[in-house]
C-alpha cells in the first residue's frame, strides 16, 4: 500500500520513520507492507528528518495512480479542505491529523467520502485512540459525558505553573521547544484547539453540528499566580477542561479553564498529557489517558488508521450509519449553563467594599460557599478577594460580573473560573 504524506513537519517525518523503522511488525499487523513513498513539503531547502523522497508540487502528487493513500498533514483550514476533497473525488483514502479541519468540514467531508476510508484517530488527544473508543468500543451506549484535557501545551504550562512556580511566557516557551505548541500557540492557549476537538468527539458521541463559534471557549492567558495560589491553598488544581454533556433534550459544550478538586483523577493528569473521561449509560465512567501531542505520539496514531486501511476494516466516518435520534438536539444556550464559580476581585480595601460586593452576588442569586481576603502588603490600601459559589446559573455571573466591572472601588478587570467538581 502506497502512502503520500503531504506535509513532513515534526508529525510526517515521524510517520515515514515509523513504517521504515516497524516495516515488519506493520506488515504483520496489516498484512500488507506500507510504503511512504514521497512526501510532499513547501520549502526543499528546509532540513527534513526523513530519509524518503520529497516534492514541492502537491497537484504531481495528487494526480498519481500509484499512490493508495494520502496522509494531510499540511495544516489550515482552506487548502487541506481543497487538497483532501480533490484527493475523496479521485476515490483515493484519506488519513488527517488535521482537527480544525475537521471542526469545520467533518460532515461535508462525511458525505464526500462515503464509502472512502477516511481516518483521523490522531486529530484528537495525540496518541489517545480516543476516536476509536467513541466509534467502536463504547457504541453500544448512549453518552452521557465528555470530560477532558486535550491540548498537551496548555496542560503542560498549567502544570509548571502549578508544581514549579514557572511563569507563564516561560512555560510556553518550553512547550513550543518540545514541538507541543501548533504553529500559531494562540490556538493552544485559546482553547481554540481544544474545542475543534471537543467537536470532532462531540459528532461522534451526538451527531452535533456546530463550528467552533458556537460554544463556549476561554483560553488560559488570564491565569495569574494569584490564582495558583487560592488552588493549591483550596485544594484545586486549574486545568483546561473540555466539556460534553446532555442536558435533558440538549447539549452542553464548553471548553475553559475550570478549578478542579486535587483528588479527582483528571487533576492528576500533568504535563503534556492529555486524558478523557467518558461516560456511557451502559458502561458508566471510563477514563483513556496518554500523550496528547507530539510528533511519534500523533504519529503512532496515523498510522493505526493506516493499518485499518490496510486490513480493509470499513467504518461509518462519524460512526452512524443513519441519523442518531439525538442528533436533532439543539446546542445548550451559553447562559443556561449550571456549575459553581471562583472570582478573583482587586478592589480598594475600605470600608463597606466586601459588604457591597456580597450584597450584590446574593441580590443575583449567587450563593458563596467560600472566601479568602489576600491583604496586599505594599500597597495598603488594595486587596485581592476570592470567593467560590455553590452552583449557579451562568447568566446570573455574567451579570455579576458586569456590574463589578463598573464599580469604583473594582481595580482590575474581575476575573471569574467556573468549578468542576
Ligand atoms: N498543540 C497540540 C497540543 C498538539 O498541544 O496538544 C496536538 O493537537
């Protein structure tokens, strides 16, 4: 079987290593031997760490008869979208690593490839077989939730700050050293990368549709080590969380930075590792941990597609081969939300400032479960409020948070985590 690998970044040399270095045992597995037998790159000049022949001239590369299947690996939206359509047209099998791809055409590309092998075990949680585990072994159930960490970087720079008191710039600096990050590490830090993955399992588990700007995200970047300090003294550990679940008839997506409490196994999970819990009606709770980025791990994952492909084992692309019944429920709206909260506050520290703000919160329904004063001691006159909320509705923080903005007494921008216990 003839492999093209159109992209031979970190992820694609590592694929055309691993099947000249695993020949053997892959073709045992697979019962044919799989061959990467160009690859395609932008620049020649660049240093590649692979050995196999390289091209600049991608259309070359499609046109081919040869050529069984084509592993994208480019990156983008747009021309992926543009190469990997005409690759389906041409009746050739396809295998991607490409999540924002995915989070953006998964059901057009469905619909393309038919009865085409399309594989994609490696856009979510790197080396996780998480796709499989959705479409395969938990298709008996009915899912009740998706919870996870799915983007290695953040988890990586939430961990340093938490356990080596690393500031933010540097931890990032070492995840992109590490080959982690995506190109634009605004993705990772953003939750945007989480969230096109949380879509790719999310249309497997329900069926849903919805891009990226549909749900909720919030990034990482406003993490202080104010923050890392009410968690450790609170026995939180901060993480960004991915979030799946039914609602009654509708369904909740949500990626953000939530305080977690230190003894739940998710908490546990550090560095550039990801982990998903999944829970099934009939399964109940099931947690898949492992490395969620980095070249061999992701591309350990390709090529476990390729081997499929090899063997000829078809599945439905999503997993459905007609229309789930929950596929006709709507997106919870945003503000419908329910969970408990965490504010951070820098106010003046005068007198009545605590009592207005608490009036506030229980005047809109919020009900605090727990506070901390952090008096400053260079400068006097300021101080930094935390509080926690026993579970409330999130149109009720926003509001909240609105009008703390506008106060006087209100120094910095409030900061607000939800909880996830
Ligand atoms: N940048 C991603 C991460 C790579 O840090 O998890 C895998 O998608």
């Amino acid at each position: 079987m003839n492999v093209a690998i159109l992209g031979v970044g970190t992820v694609g040399a590592e694929v055309a290593n691993i099947l000249i270095k695993n020949q053997k045992l892959i073709t045992a597995r697979s019962g044919k031997e799989i061959k990467p037998i160009i690859g395609v790159v932008r620049n020649l000049n660049k240093p590649r760490n692979t050995t196999i022949p390289l091209t600049d001239d991608i259309q070359s590369v499609i046109n081919r008869d040869d050529i069984d299947v084509y592993v994208e690996l480019m990156g983008g939206v747009n021309e992926p979208y543009r190469v990997v359509s005409e690759i389906l047209k041409r009746g050739k099998a396809v295998v991607t690593a490409n999540k924002a791809l995915l989070a953006y055409h998964r059901f057009k590309l469905q619909n393309l490839a038919c009865d085409t092998p399309f594989g994609f075990e490696a856009s979510v949680a790197g080396g996780i077989p998480i796709i499989k585990v959705l479409r395969e072994g938990l298709s008996a159930n009915h899912i009740l939730s998706i919870n996870g960490i799915m983007n290695g970087t953040s988890n990586y720079i939430l961990t340093s700050m938490m356990n080596g008191g690393v500031k933010f710039e540097d931890a990032l600096k070492k995840a992109q050293e590490l080959g982690y990050a995506e190109a634009d590490p605004t993705f990772d830090i953003g939750g945007f990368d989480t969230a096109h993955k949380l879509l790719i399992l999310a249309s497997i588990a329900y069926g849903v549709h919805g891009n990226p700007e549909d749900i909720l995200i919030e990034g990482i970047e406003r993490i202080t080590k104010e923050d890392i300090f009410f968690a450790n003294d609170f026995e939180y550990v901060i993480k960004l969380l991915a979030i799946a679940k039914r609602v009654s008839d509708k369904i909740e997506l949500r990626v953000h930075p939530a305080l977690v409490p230190k003894d739940k196994m998710i908490a546990k999970v550090d560095g550039v590792m990801n982990a998903v819990s999944v829970i099934g009606d009939a399964v109940g709770e099931t947690m898949f941990y492992g490395p969620g980025a980095g070249g061999s791990a992701t591309a350990s994952a390709v090529i476990s597609d390729l081997i499929d492909i090899a063997r000829e084992i078809k599945f439905p692309m999503l997993g459905y081969k007609a229309p789930l019944e929950i596929m006709q429920a709507e997106l919870l709206e945003q503000d419908k939300i329910r969970t408990k909260y965490y504010f951070r506050l820098k106010v003046e520290d005068k007198v009545g400032v605590l009592a207005k703000i608490t009036n506030l919160m229980s005047e809109n329904n919020l009900s605090i479960d727990s506070f901390l004063q952090k008096p400053n001691i260079k400068k006097e006159d300021d101080a930094t409020l935390f509080f926690t909320t026993h579970t409330s509705l999130e149109a009720d923080v926003k509001r909240v948070m609105g009008i703390l903005k506008e106060q006087e007494f209100v120094k910095d921008e409030p900061f607000m985590m939800r909880i996830e216990s």
